[in-house]
C-alpha cells in the first residue's frame, strides 16, 4: 500500500475514533486467531508424537496362513463392514470393553457365516469396508469430554490398535488375502469442524498406525484415501473384479430426524453422474456403502445398492431423547461374485447385543 493511502486511513481514523476503535478489534482478533493456530499445531504434534512413542511398545507376530482351498470355480468374496465403533464413547450399556466384546465376536461370525457359504463355493479372500467413526473424539460438540472412558491416545495407540489389529489379524488367519479400505468419519475429528486441518483425523491415524503394526503381513493391502489440494479424503472406490462400490462415512447426507432418504438419493444420483463425465475424475461404482446413522438401511437407486451399516454401540441417550430412535448393536456383511461382478448374499445385521453371552460360552 502508498504512503499516501496510509496517510490517508491514519487522517481518517483521527477524524472517527470509532472507525480507529474498529481497526484495534480487527488487529486483535488477528492476533488472538494466531495464537490459536499455534496452539493447535502444538496439539497435533503432541498427539502424533504420543503415536509413535507408542508404537515402539507393540508387537505383532507374523499370522500362519490357512490351508489353501484349490477349488476355482464359483469364487466369491467375503465383505466385512466396520463401522462407527466410537471407541471412548459410555452410555448405559456400552463402553471400550463392550466394544472390545462385540467387535471381537462379529469377527468369529463372519468366520463362520463364510465358513458355512465355503460348504457350495470357494472363499479365498476378504474385503474389509471401514467406513469411519472408529474413535470417538474429545471435542466434537460441547461436553463431549464427559461421556468418553478413554482420552484420544487410548483410543488410537491402545484400544483401538489392539480392536482392529486383531480383527484383522483374524481375517489373515482365515483368508488367503485381505485388503482393507478405510474412510475417515467426523467423530474422528480432534476438535471442532474446521479448527483442525482437514488431514488431522484420528480414525486414519488408527488406520496407518495399524498398517504401520502388519507391515510384513505380504498377504494384507490398504487403501486409506489421504489429503490433497483441499479434500480430506472422504471417500474411497473398492473393486472386487467387475464389482465396485464407493465408501463414505455417511455424514455427507444432510438430517435431524434419521436417515434423509431424499438426501442420500440424491447424493447417490448425483456421485454416480460425476462418475460417468471422465473429465472430473472421480471412479465408477455399482453400489455405495456407509455408516454413521447407526441404522441398518437398505435401499436400491436406479440399480445402484445403497447399503447403511449398524454399529456396535447400545443405546444412545441422545439418540432416545432427541430422535427417538435407536437400532440393534450391531455390523454388516455381503459375499460378492467378482466375476457376475455383483453381490450375490449378504447379512444386513450380524447381531452383537449378545456379546456379553458369547464371551462367557468361549
């Protein structure tokens, strides 16, 4: 800017004290805006640093691979849906160690659903979908500190590497090959919308810090959508040979009252006319895969299979109070044909209310 404009705004605030009023509120909210910049990146290298110390504690030893089935003919492949574990999170009946329970058995379920389909066809491999808000974080909405058991280090360098590394750990035991595909979910976000940069996310810390943990399992693959130019990473495309479906967490659907049917059609309609223009770049589907409205919900669009993952937490105070509405405990799972490229059986609910019986029969 001119030495005269200077001159001139500096005559001009002389002249209007409110005017100069108005400039020292404006430099002041600069500086306050700042200072909680630097207070934020202080935050996210404190956790990230708490990630990696943690990591020199675990270790995983190498999983022995199942017997090797030669049948071909008829190949299907196992889907297994993760979503909205929401770690910390306490209500009335669910907490870490439920979580723990419940995850722990809907693994052994999708073993044996899969071993009882292996009876007419081969299943070498399993597709694990984690579709967000695995961890549960401490600044979401106001008081949210006071309905978690466990800080955000618990819940990604501890609970959750020990959750998800065995579950998928399981799957190794039990598949000749396991790829998994994660998302990112809101509740794993560190503060409130917006406070944090958008590649700051707990759930895909989880995700690459177990990634980190099975590194030499040659039998594992990730795809884990990351940050670029602006976008957080939101969704991803899994292909089972001639089969695809997008994941998202599900937040992108705008509602109060449930799931917004209207709003999740036209999403759908939408993401899938994107996809058919090559110019814009985003890959092709058959089906969309989320979470976050803790319902079981199905739906076909135009051919296009909309399927809404349960989640393994148990009655949700707000949810009862505010929307009067709560589903079942439970997680998803499907059997696809890559060669029909479509699904060909799935489970909508595998049921996990009854963890806490199942753990005591073991």
């Amino acid at each position: 800017m001119s030495k005269k404009k200077l001159d001139e705004f500096a005559q001009e605030e002389k002249n209007d004290p409110k005017l100069k009023e108005l400039r020292q509120t404006i430099d002041r909210l600069y500086r306050k805006i700042d200072n909680m910049k630097t207070k934020n990146a202080e935050y996210v290298d404190t956790l990230y640093q708490a990630v990696r110390d943690s990591m020199a504690d675990f270790d995983m030893p190498p999983v022995k691979k199942p017997v090797v089935d030669k049948r071909t003919k008829g190949e299907e492949v196992t889907v297994a849906m993760l979503a909205d574990w929401q770690l910390g999170k306490v209500t009335p009946s669910y907490n870490s160690d439920v979580a723990r329970q419940r995850i722990d058995m809907y693994g052994d379920k999708v073993i044996q659903l899969t071993n009882i389909r292996r009876k007419s066809m081969p299943i070498k491999k399993c597709h694990v979908w984690i579709l967000g808000d695995i961890v549960e974080g401490e600044d979401i909405f106001p008081g949210n500190q006071w309905l978690i058991d466990s800080s955000l280090y618990r819940q990604v360098t501890k609970n959750g590497l020990e959750i998800l590394g065995d579950f998928i750990r399981k799957m190794l035991a039990n598949f000749d090959e396991v790829h998994v595909t994660a998302v990112i979910g809101n509740h794993g976000r560190v503060g409130r919308k917006g406070q944090f940069h958008p590649e700051t996310n707990m759930d895909r810390m989880l995700y690459t810090m177990v990634q980190t943990m099975l590194a030499s399992e040659e039998r594992l693959t990730w795809n884990i959508p990351e940050y670029f130019d602006g976008d957080r990473g939101w969704y991803a495309i899994d292909t089972i040979g001639k089969y695809s479906c997008m994941l998202v967490h599900g937040d992108q659907f705008r509602g109060t009252l449930g799931i917004p049917f209207y709003g999740v059609r036209k999403k759908v309609l939408g993401w899938k006319s994107m996809a058919a223009n090559p110019d814009i770049g985003m890959d092709d589907f058959k089906d969309l895969a989320f979470g976050h409205w803790h319902q079981v919900f199905s739906q076909d669009i135009n051919g296009i299979g909309v399927r809404c993952s349960g989640s393994p937490e148990s009655y949700n105070t707000f949810a009862a109070e505010n929307l009067a509405a709560m589903g079942r405990p439970s997680q998803r799972m499907m059997f696809v044909s890559p060669d029909r490229g479509h699904v060909t059986s799935e489970v909508q609910a595998v049921w996990l209310d009854v963890a806490e019986d199942y753990k005591k029969k073991k």
